[in-house]
C-alpha cells in the first residue's frame, strides 16, 4: 500500500485567509471603536449583510462556473419595486414575494441563455440584463420611491423567529439550503465540475447546459427572494436601491477564497467573505469614515484578494512540479 | 475485433484489423506515430464508427453508437489527459454523473459513495484518504483514481493509453502490481505502449500495427529473453517495414557552414536536458524520437517559449536574449507543432499573417507604409508559391500546405536564419508535402540552418543530413548521414537502457 | 471595409426615419447637437476600443473619466491654472491605465474583474473625494472646449476627429498597432511570433487610461462643473459604442471608424428619444438592449466564421 499524495489531512472545508483576516478586523474595532462591539451592533452587522448573503451564495456558484452574474443589484432593485408596487395595490404578501422572485427567476434564466445557449461572455450578458433591469425599473417608478406597502411586510420584518431578526434568520435559511444543496445533492458536484472539467461532465452523461443555466436562474432568484429584506429594510420599494450590490456580493465571494479557475469554490468562505465586507463597513461607519472611502477599501480589498489566489495557486502548481 | 477498417478523408487509418483480448490478459498494442493504434482504440471506445468490420465482446456482436454504449458494455479508457475535476474530492470523481442516491430524492448518500470509493481504492492498493480533492494528488495516484472511476463502471475492458509516460519507476512497478491483480481479476487490458522493457515485464501478448494493417501478432512468452536483440530487431522491422515516401531531397549538405546554433547543457523548466547540440548553416538536422520524448519542449525552450532553468543557447556564438522575443530577434524561427493555434491567426488575412514576425525587420522605425508591406508580401507568396487568390484572403481558408507555407513566410519577411520545424508535414496531403520540403530545402540552400522535429521516421531519414535522438527527455545519441536510418534511429528511442 | 459601408448604412437609415417621423430632427441645431454627444461618447470609448482589440476590456473608463474630471477641476480651481489642471486629470487617467495595465499583464488578472475592481475604488474614492460637492464656474475659454463653435462646428468635433486620426494613424501606420491586433486575432501565435505582448498589453491600457482622463478635460469643459457622479453613466454608452461599431469582444477584429459609427449611432438612437419626450429613464434600458443584440451578432458571427470552412 502505498500512501496518498503529499502530506495532507483530507477536509471537505478549508479556512481562508479571510477568517483570519475577519478576526483580525473583530479585534481591531473593538479596541478603535467606539460602541462597536455591543450586541446590537453585531446584531446590526448580521441584519445588514443578510441581503448581500442571499446574493452571495448564488453568486458563489456562478462563480465557481467561470462565470459573473453584475445584474443582480439592478435586479434586486427591480424585484423590490414590484413587490412595493403589489404592496401598495393591497395585494397579499405572499402574491407580492411570488412575483418578485418570479421577476428574479425571469432575469436569471435570461441570463443563462444568454451565457449558456448563446455563448455571450457573462460580464457582458449580465451587463446588458442590467441595464435593462435598471432601467425598467426607473421606468416604472420614474425615479421615485414606492411607499406605503401596508404592514404585512414591516411586520413580518420586525418579527423574530426563534429570537432573532426575520433577516438573520432569512439569511440563516439561506446558508442552509445552498450548504444542503451544494453537499448533499448531484447539483453541488457538477457546478464545480463546470468549471473545473466541463468536458468530464459532458462525458459522464450530465445535461451540462442545463445545470448551467440553472446556476444563473438560482442567481435571478435570489436575487429576487433578497427583494423581501430589502423592501423591508427601507420599508419601500427604490430603483436604485440595490445598485452596485453585486459588486459587494462578488467582493464576499473573492474575498472568501472561491477562485475564477477550475471550480474551487467554498460556500462557508463565502460567508466569511460576507461577515468581513459587513464588519469592514460598520467599523468603518463607526470610525466615522465615508461610505465612499468604504465602497474604494472593498475595491483593493477585492484586488488584494485575487493577488493572494493568483499566488497561491502558482505556489500549489509550483510545488506539485517538483 | 474483427476486420475494421476506417478511412479518414485523404486517409486509409485502419485496414481489416483485428484484434482479440483474452480476460485476464494484458495485449500490448505496438506501433508508430499514425500507425493507427489511437483510431482503433477510438473505434473501440466508441467515439468512432468503423466502416466495416464487427466488435465482439464474450462472442457477442455489439454496436457502439457513442461512448456511452461503450462504457455501459464495459469498456473503460484511461487517457493520458485525465478527466478529473480538480476540486472534487475522489469519491466524487469516481462517481460523477451516477452519483449513489440517498434516502430523500434528489441527494446523494454520501456515506455510502465515500465507503464504495474506498473500497475501490484499497483494492487498488492507494490509502489517500477518498475526501482529497483530487487536483492534491500526484499524477500517478490520479492515474489511480482514473482505474477506480472505471473500475466502478464495471469495466471488463480496459485501455491504456501510453499509461508510464509521466511516472517514475518507482510509481510504474506499483501500476504493475494493480494490473497484475486486475488481471486476476479478469479483466482484459489493451496497453499502448512504446517503452519495450515495460512491454515485455507486462504484456501477454503483442500487436504490432504498421501504416493502419495488423502485420503481426505474438504471445509475449514464445519470444525469447528481451535482452536478446535478435527480438528488438524483429519488432522494429515489424514497426518500420518498407514503405514509399514522398520525402526526397536533391542534394545533400556537403559543407556545412558556420555554426548558427549551439546548446550547451540545458535544462529546461519542464525537465528536459540536452548536453550539446549544434546546426550549421545549410543543414537540416532532424530531431528524432517517439512522442513523450521531450523534442516539442526541447525546441520551445531554444525558442525561449519555455523557461530555460540553466545552460546556454547561443545564435552566431552571442547568447540569447530571454523570451521569444529576444530570439526572433537574432533570427531564430519556430514553425509550431499546433499550427492553427500557436502559428497562426486564422481570422485574419494572409498578409497580416506574413508580416507579424516582420514588421519589426521591416519597419524599424515603427511607421508601417502598405507599399513596402504589399510588396514583402508579394515577395514571399510567389517564393513560396502560396495558393491564394489575394493576400486578403483569411488564413483560415488555405489548405493545410498552404497555411504552413504562411507560417513559413511569417518567418522569411523577419529574416530569420534558423529555423525550428516542428511537425511540419503533419495533417498534410502528400501532393503539398513534396512542396514543403522543397521550401525548407530552399531555405537550407540560401545559407539558414534547420532543426526538424519529425515522428515519421521515412521524412527524417530522407530529408535530415544528420539527427539527434532523443528519449526520456534527454537527447540520447546523433546520428550522421550514413548512419540514419529508420532501425537505428527506433533502436535508440526505445531501447529502455 | 465592407463592415464599415454596412454600419454607416444603418446610421442612415435611423437618421431618415427619424427625419420623417419627428420635426424637430433636421434642424441644425440638433444635428450639431447630435454630433457633439457623439463625439463626446467617442472620446472615452476610442480607448476603450484599443483594449478590446486586444481581447481585453477596460471597464474602469468612466470611472475614469469621473475622478479624472474632478481632480482637473480642483487643481483648476485651486492653482487657477487650466492648464495644471488639465495636465494633472490627463496624468492621472494615464496613471489608471498603467496600473489597469499592471494587473492585466504582472498579475495575470482577468481584465475584465481587474478593471471591474478599479471602476468600484475609482467611484469610491471620487465620491469620498468630492465630499458631495461641486465644482463649477470656469472660465469662458476653458468652456469654449466643451460647449462653443469654430467656424460653426462644435469643438469636440475638432477634438474627436484628431482622436480619430491619431487613432487611425495608429492602428493602420504603425508597427505598435499591427501588433495589436495581431495579439487580439491570437496572443500565443503573436507571442511565438516575437512580439512583447506584455508591453504591448501595458502600452493600450496606458492609453485607455489616458484618452479616459483627455476625455474627462472635455466632459469638463462641457458641462462646465464637476461632481462625484459624472462618469457613472458613462461605461455601458461606451461599451455599447464599440461594439456596435463592429469590434469584437474577441479581440483582432475592428477599427476607430467603427467605434465613431458605433457612437453615431448609439446617440441617434437616445436623440430620437429625447425627441420624442420619451423618459429618459428607458436610455439604461435601451442601451442595455443594444449591447446584448450587438454581442450576439458578435458571437454568432464567430460562430459562422468559424464553421465555415
């Protein structure tokens, strides 16, 4: 018998950098902070990164596809007007939520026919389904906020199932259901396959263009469902309420450590990702720094992150070489 | 196996073969480059369609419209490009697309997968723990993981494709020992396979395919001792036989001239090593071997495509600057193996393409003027009697032939004095493969120096005024004009020393 | 050439239709306008044309345009100087460029998550920047750049058709530019063929860093104030430009001409629009259209070159 590949323990799960640096950051805020680390304020951190969450791990998956989703902010925005919209109108909650993800799903199939059956490059597809989502939206409401929505939604975001913020506990199901997805069905294997060894699922027999739409479609999806905290959350539905979020989602997503490449990707990395992004902006607001110097510290943040992957990865190749 | 034949336009690939695999039993399938021995394993795999002939598995007829078919029969091929996915982990490999379904529809039981893959991989005698992804696993043990996944699909039949190309020996013997218990486990093993030694430690029985035809077939055991050279010798003859060639040269390089290019104790960064190796101007000097022996690398790294980790490469006795750059400019051409790929920009015109290696020769100031360019152009077509109906015409519409003549000109308008051909002749009808060696004569009778890379040895042997070997990545023997011929140069690419 | 005959066709084509449908159209006034914008759009997608030439992408130009535009006019408002003002948005958009560059070619970064990255810092630090203000109020002269007439032609046109020459002269009468697409059309075989790519690579994203911040000192001198969200609507008009006007996101294939089509184009579509009071929050969306068909005739006709044999 012989023994197994350089000298490594097998996981399923690895620690990126980011949970070291997440700690780091804990720490660093609490001693420069001032109220930082009370419970509402964590608290507060969880209930603001439980949108971007929802966006985060769909985006995972795209990502883990050599693929890009840039829509997902304008669609989340325009998922929120229609759901404020069906609000207003006296529609039922439920009604509203169905037709705002229905919106979701209908931009996120778009996209991966797009992708997938046309062969557009996804940073471009998505770009268009952007502008088009964007601007339907303005459209719509004309630049102005949707208000009035009734109770039904501000009570079922006020509430606490099991003691903690609807959102947490949205964003907690959430995590949930793509870990479950990811590790337990068929689905989670092929999505990394598509972007490690396409060809190997092709030849395994898989519907390979099916899956892949299905990664954007979960992605229009959430995005959609995402519409329900965030209408919530500002208790009205804006066009632009959500621009710009991808960007955050796909900084969680990189930062976290999934790569562009080959399909390694990690759903609990990306949750790291989310907590420090959310982290790094409270601490920030807190130290009374501009949103916009937060909005450019996530960007480098972003470039730090794939300079490190790039280098890993040549560290790893260069070592089994040898 | 009985009777298949297949023909590829412009090519007769298989010629009435057959070919039978006993359970338990290793066939080593024997042959050149293009003798045929990948078009059948094709066939039997299913990717292709025999134009006659029948497939047999337990003495039944089988039709095998796709590879999943034949897979489902039980026939399993092992690449030598392996098709795991880097971040799944080994049971998940071994198990894509027929997943182990659990209790709740829809998930997969991923205890019982992880149990099945470990079972699969102790009886394969590899303890790597079946949770790894496999892009952590060294070749050799994914090589492993390959045998399990067809293991697990009920292979009877399993191929092997050039399966020790990148072990060491140590991980070789260990591959022998699993198919020895393979084989008593009675599965047939078709292995393709060049390095004789291996053959004669593994194999039962051997096939020998020459030009598409079975031209013999041997139980390894009514051979004698392999060290005898009396068999090398008649599995080589069996290998190279007689056969006509296109290739001809008119004179060959009484006077070599100055030396253009000397290599001196290199080592690249994929592990090829060449002591000393020199040509002169108005030589071809072949570079001979079988596939995997390290001549693509080696010419890449001269070409400075590759990283060079210590030695010397010297053009006209000055070193050369790092990159393909630095050696384009002191007039080293490479003419690639891919050329579709790496040689040209097949959207793009016949002009454009010509000039791209040229237009600093050219234009040394930068300012391009179309005049000059047209006329370079024109220059070039007509020397190298490019088909084309205008020099707009895209790349992608020539001939095979004439695509590499464009390659060729590419390298004429930058002046270039050493040339690196690298497969020249491949995918190339014989009508255009005349052609081409009276352009790279022309080029050797104009005072350049040429380095060919070839795996027929008929071209090498016809064309080259003299030819390094090479094997297992080092250059290993040369062989001057008298002594080329297609045994010595077999002989020395092979013999397992 | 044929490509380019086809494109100015269609332009044409949209002008008569509009022509006959809206009275306000033909009138000089508009035209002049019409041209104007234009030229504007084509200012910031010239660059932008020469990095997806190479199969790459520069989506930080507007961005670009937005911080280069604010830094000139503080410098302007603070030294007095135009001049030191125009020269410090012009350096600094070159300084995006380079380290665009860098990432692309040291780093290794896809180009288009690389730029994606500096466009989210390059909107950041212009809003933390600008601090919510605006800067306005220049002089008549430096207005003159953006907003006024020679010889009855609107300026930007002057500057636009230099763009188009120098970019022209570059493209089709220098080396650099051969190598450029030869690079985009298949940057191994331009590699084996001993060409710098990496040089080359680091010299076009330079550029588009560069055309972005000589953009911005027009944008400027136009709308005669700087505020953090200038440059935000300015990409997807730019990408749109480039690709109407026939270059392909696959890199090798396409021209300046075709990108000033492109942006011909492209506003006499949002003209006939603005015409025809149609809210202008449909232009997004438009726009977005746009992009997705000329991206899928893009592709397929990739795909159709390719298979054709």
């Amino acid at each position: 018998m012989d023994s197994g590949g350089p000298a490594q323990a097998g996981r399923d799960t690895r620690i990126p950098g980011a949970g070291y640096l997440l700690v780091v950051l804990l720490i660093a805020f609490s001693i420069f902070g001032d109220g930082f680390a009370t419970l509402p304020n964590i608290l507060n951190v969880g209930v603001q990164s439980s949108v971007l969450l929802l966006l985060a791990l769909p985006m995972t998956l795209i990502i883990m596809t050599e693929g890009l989703d840039l829509s997902m902010g304008a669609v989340l925005s325009l998922a929120g007007v229609v759901l404020a919209t069906l609000l207003m109108n006296g529609n039922s909650l439920a009604a509203a939520v169905a037709a705002a993800a229905g919106v979701g799903l209908a931009f996120g199939i778009a996209n991966g026919l797009l992708v997938v059956t046309l062969g557009v490059p996804p940073f471009v597809a998505t770009l268009g389904t952007l502008g088009i989502a964007q601007g339907l939206a303005l459209v719509a409401t004309g630049g102005q906020s949707v208000v009035g929505i009734g109770d039904a939604l501000p009570a079922l975001y006020e509430s606490r199932p099991l003691g903690l913020p609807f959102s947490i506990a949205m964003a907690a199901v959430a995590c949930l259901m793509f870990g479950f997805v990811v590790r337990h069905t068929k689905l989670g294997s092929y999505v990394s396959a598509l972007g490690g060894n396409r060809e190997a699922l092709v030849l395994a027999g898989v519907h390979v263009n099916l899956v892949h739409i299905g990664v954007y479609a979960g992605g229009g999806l959430m995005s959609g469902l995402a519409a329900l905290l965030l209408t919530g959350r500002i208790n009205a539905g804006h066009p632009t309420a959500a621009i710009g979020l991808e960007f955050d989602a796909i900084a969680a997503v990189i930062v976290g450590g999934t790569s562009f490449e080959r399909g390694d990707g990690t759903l609990a990395g990306t949750l790291i990702g989310v907590l420090t992004i959310g982290v790094l902006k409270n601490g920030l607001n807190d130290l009374s720094v501009s949103s916009s110097l937060q909005v450019a510290s996530i960007g480098v943040l972003v470039i730090a992150a794939l300079v490190i992957d790039r280098a890993v990865a040549a560290g790893r190749t260069a070592g089994s070489r040898a | 196996m009985r009777g298949i034949s297949k023909a590829f336009p412009g090519v007769r690939a298989l010629d009435e073969v057959s070919l039978t695999v006993d359970a338990g039993t290793v066939h080593v399938l024997l042959g050149q480059n293009g003798a045929g021995k990948s078009t059948l394993m094709r066939i039997l795999c299913g990717a292709h369609h025999p134009d006659a002939g029948a497939i047999l598995i337990d003495g039944r007829p089988v039709r095998l419209h796709s590879p999943a078919d034949a897979r489902r029969l039980g026939v399993a091929v092992i690449f030598q490009e392996f098709s795991l996915v880097p971040y799944l982990n080994l049971a998940q490999n071994i198990f894509l697309g027929r997943e182990l379904s659990g209790r709740i529809p829809g998930t997969i039981d991923r205890r019982k997968m992880h149990a099945e893959a470990r079972r699969l991989l102790d009886g394969l005698g590899l303890d790597a723990d079946t949770r790894t992804p496999a892009h952590e696993l060294g070749i050799a043990q994914q090589q492993v993981v390959e045998i399990a996944k067809a293991l697990s699909q009920n292979a009877r039949i399993l191929v092997m494709d050039e399966p020790t190309a990148a072990l060491s020996d140590r991980e070789i013997a260990r591959l022998f020992e699993r198919v020895r218990a393979l084989k008593r486990d009675g599965v047939g093993i078709v292995y393709i396979s060049h390095r004789l030694q291996e053959i004669f430690e593994i194999g039962d029985r051997i096939t020998v395919l020459r030009d598409g035809k079975n031209v013999g077939s041997f139980a390894v055991e009514h051979l004698e001792n392999p060290e005898n050279p009396a068999n090398l010798e008649n599995l080589i003859r069996l290998m190279v036989g007689r056969q006509v060639t296109a290739a001809y040269r008119e004179r060959f390089c009484e006077a070599p001239g100055e030396t253009l290019l000397e290599v001196r104790d290199l080592r690249t960064g994929t592990g090829v090593r060449a002591a000393a190796l020199d040509v002169k101007a108005g030589e071809i000097v072949g570079l001979a071997g079988l596939v995997g022996a390290g001549r693509s690398e080696l010419a890449r790294a001269i070409f400075g495509a590759d990283r060079v980790v210590s030695g010397t490469v010297r053009m006209t006795g000055a070193p050369l600057r790092r990159g393909p750059t630095g050696a384009v400019r002191a007039g080293v051409a490479l003419v690639p193996e891919n050329r579709k790929t790496e040689g040209l920009a097949l959207m793009r015109s016949v002009q454009d393409n010509v000039l791209t290696a040229g237009l600093r020769t050219l234009f040394p100031t930068g300012w391009y003027r179309a005049a000059r360019a047209a006329r370079a152009v024109a220059d070039v077509i007509s020397r190298l009697r490019i088909a084309t109906p205008s020099p707009a015409r895209l790349v992608r519409f020539l001939s095979g032939g004439n695509q590499q003549k464009v390659v060729v000109g590419k390298w004429l308008t930058a002046g270039s004095r050493f040339f690196i051909f690298d497969e020249p002749t491949r995918g190339i009808d014989v009508g255009a493969k005349a052609e081409l060696y009276g352009v790279i004569g022309g080029l050797v009778a104009d005072g350049a120096a040429v380095l060919m890379i070839s795996s027929e040895l008929p071209e090498v042997v016809a064309v080259c005024d003299r030819a390094y070997v090479m094997r297992d990545k080092t250059i290993v023997g040369e062989l001057s004009r008298t002594e080329l011929t297609e045994e010595n140069i077999l002989r020395m690419a092979m013999h397992h020393g | 050439m044929k490509a380019v005959a086809y494109r100015l066709l269609a332009v044409a084509v949209i002008a008569m239709a509009l022509a006959l449908t809206t009275d306000a159209f033909f009138t000089l006034p508009n035209i002049l306008n019409i041209l104007r914008q234009a030229s504007l759009t084509f200012l910031i997608a010239s660059g932008l044309t020469l990095t997806i030439l190479t199969a790459g992408l520069d989506l930080s130009v507007g961005a670009n345009v937005g911080l280069s535009a604010c830094l000139a006019a503080t410098v302007m408002k603070s030294s007095g100087s135009i001049a030191l003002g125009a020269a410090t948005g012009l350096a600094f958009g070159a300084l995006v460029g380079v380290v665009n560059g860098l990432m692309v070619t040291a780093l290794r970064l896809p180009p288009f998550i690389a730029t994606y990255g500096m466009l989210w810092t390059l909107n950041g630090v212009t809003y933390w920047f600008m601090g919510g203000e605006t800067i306005h109020g220049f002089s008549p002269g430096f207005r003159a750049l953006g907003s006024g007439y020679w010889f009855g032609v609107p300026v930007p046109i002057y500057v636009m058709a230099a763009f188009l020459a120098a970019g022209g002269i570059f493209t089709r009468y220098t080396t650099l530019g051969h190598e450029v697409y030869a690079i985009g059309a298949n940057r191994e075989a331009a590699r084996l063929s001993g060409i710098p790519v990496r040089a080359r690579l680091n010299l076009v994203y330079t550029l588009s860093g560069a055309m972005a911040g000589l953009a911005a000192i027009v944008y400027l001198a136009r709308l005669n104030s700087a505020e953090a969200d200038i440059g935000e609507a300015l990409t997807l008009p730019a990408i749109a430009a480039v690709l109407i006007g026939g270059t392909s996101l696959f890199g090798g294939v396409g021209s300046l001409t075709g990108t000033l089509i492109g942006a011909l184009t492209l506003t006499l579509v949002v003209n006939g629009m603005n015409l025809r009071a149609v809210d202008a929050n449909w232009q997004p969306l438009v726009t977005g259209v746009i992009v997705i068909l000329a991206v899928w005739i893009d592709v397929v006709t990739r795909q159709r070159m390719e298979s054709r044999v």
